[in-house]
C-alpha cells in the first residue's frame, strides 16, 4: 500500500475505535440533566454557572470544561459569548436543536433512549457478539398464528403457531414487536384483558410511532 493510504486508514481506523468516546460524553450530559439545566437558567451559561449548578470540585472543573467543549464539537451545544454588566465577556453554552431533545419532561425527549441504550447492561452485551455468531442454542419463536405457525425451524430454532393473547409458553424472555398504530390501543386492551401489566408509550418523531410496552 502507498504511504498516503496507509496514513488515511489509520485514520479511519481510530475514528472507529474512539467513536465510543462520543456515546460516554453523551451518556454523562443526560445522568447530569445538562440540558434541563441550561433550559431552566433560561440562557447560555457560563463554565462557572454550570460547575456551580452541578456542585462540582474545584480541582475537577477544568474536566467538565474538557467535557463541554467536546459535547459542542460534537453538535449537542453551541459556544456563545456573552457579556454581563460590568463584567468581561465570557464563553457560554447554549442549547441546539439536538440537545432540545434530550430535556427531560418535553415533547419529543429521547433521554430515556439513551438512558436504555447506554445503559451498561444493554451496552456490555455488544462485547459477546463474538460468542453470539458462535451461539448454538436453542431458539423459539412465538407469534400469532399468521406469523409461526406455518413456518418449518432447523436444529436450534422452533417455531410455535397460537395465539399470545390467549396464553404464552414459558420462556427466559418475552419481546414485543412495535405493533401498527392505529391497532396499539386494540393490542393493549386485549393485554390487559388477559391480565398482563404493561404500559404502552407512543409518541412521534417526524411521524413515525414508537411504541413502547413495560413488564
């Protein structure tokens, strides 16, 4: 290879490897509410309001300016310069229509997303994608007559026909697919009806609908 690929894939290469870094600063702003907190000052705020808010130590406030500075790299806040009375002017963040969405109790707020995504339970399972290539066990779909029934499975895969409104069989767990919009009230009436304690959340984001349910 020449040189200059060389150089260019290496390139690539660790913007793959610490793409994770973008996640983990992104994961620190909504367990910080940030976002809420610069909405609630009602204006950009300074480095030093943000440290006071957060009740930071002194000694660690140069890491959060290290954080803010990369979360603004990144698209999640603007730098602005502001200037009080009597005072000189000074760096300040403000919130961008990316960070709008993650404030907490507004419409549209994808901080729970993050907050499931990025969560270490959900995240450390994408380290054994390795063994889950190599899983040989014993799969088994369930779904309503039209979907299993008449489908054929091979060595480690089964399929069961019937209706899971009426019963379903024992299993380790349970995932539900996002139903059809105008059919989610329907779904979670017959849930219900058969006794099972689930809370459906739908909301719209440039109108597609996200349904969410909760054992």
């Amino acid at each position: 290879m020449a040189s200059n690929d060389i150089f260019e894939g290496q390139v690539h290469l660790y913007k793959l490897l610490f793409a994770f870094y973008d996640s983990l600063c992104l994961k620190w702003c909504v367990d910080q509410s940030i976002p809420n907190i610069i909405r609630n000052h009602g204006q950009p705020m300074t480095l030093h309001e943000l440290a006071s808010t957060l009740k930071v130590p002194q000694a660690k406030v140069s890491g959060v300016h290290r954080l803010m500075r990369y979360l603004a790299h990144i698209g999640l806040f603007d730098t602005v310069r502001i200037q009080k009375e009597d005072e000189e002017e000074k760096e300040a963040y403000a919130l961008t229509f990316v960070s709008k969405l993650l404030i907490r109790g507004s419409d549209h707020c994808l901080s729970p997303m993050v907050d499931l995504i990025l969560d270490p339970t959900m995240s450390s399972s994408h380290q054994q994608l390795g063994k889950w290539v190599h899983d040989h066990g014993d799969q088994t779909p369930f779904a309503l007559a039209l979907g299993t029934e008449n489908l054929s499975g091979s060595n480690n895969l089964s399929y069961i026909g019937g209706d899971m409104f009426q019963s379903v069989p024992k299993a380790d767990a349970v995932l539900l697919k996002k139903g059809i919009g105008r059919n989610s009230y329907k779904y979670k009436l017959k849930y219900q009806n058969q006794g099972w304690n689930l809370h459906f959340q739908e909301y719209s984001l440039y109108n597609p609908h996200i349904h969410q349910a909760t054992f």
